[in-house]
C-alpha cells in the first residue's frame, strides 16, 4: 500500500530544515470551500518551513480568502477564459 498524502507531508515537513524548498506553489483554482478546506495545508508548510516563499494560483472569485494570509507571500490571480 502506498503512504497516504497526509502521512507523507508530515514526513516532509519533518525533515531537515536545509532540505525547505525556497519557493513553494499551491495551484488550487476551486470554489471558495475548496480554498477553504486547504488553508490549514499552507498553515501547515508555514510552520514545517517557515523560510520558504509560499505562492497561491487562484481563481478571482476566492482571492480574497488568501489576501493577507499569514501563511501566503504571494497571491496569484488566475483568469480563466
């Protein structure tokens, strides 16, 4: 059986602190439930990786969730056509 994401996050986040990516990016372009339902994966990497730059690709309609987040550096506003 393969290791389950959350598991495998943890084991992520727990790793050396030299190993933090420098720049991070969470592409989750769905409703404003979904957006809310990730937020606690940002907090998450936050915390496991304070350093590492964290940016959102989003949809216009749920960026004002992510606008001042404590966990998000950088908010992307993606326009679908």
């Amino acid at each position: 059986m393969s290791e389950s994401p959350k598991l495998h996050l943890q084991g992520v986040l727990q790793s050396r602190p030299e190993s933090a990516p420098k720049t991070l990016l969470i592409v989750l372009f769905g409703a404003i439930g979904d957006v809310t339902r990730a937020l606690p994966l940002a907090m998450r990497i936050r915390k496991g990786w304070p350093e590492t730059r964290i940016s959102w690709a989003i949809e216009p309609k749920s960026a004002g969730l992510l606008e001042r987040h404590p966990a998000v550096d950088r908010v992307v506003v993606f326009h679908r056509e």
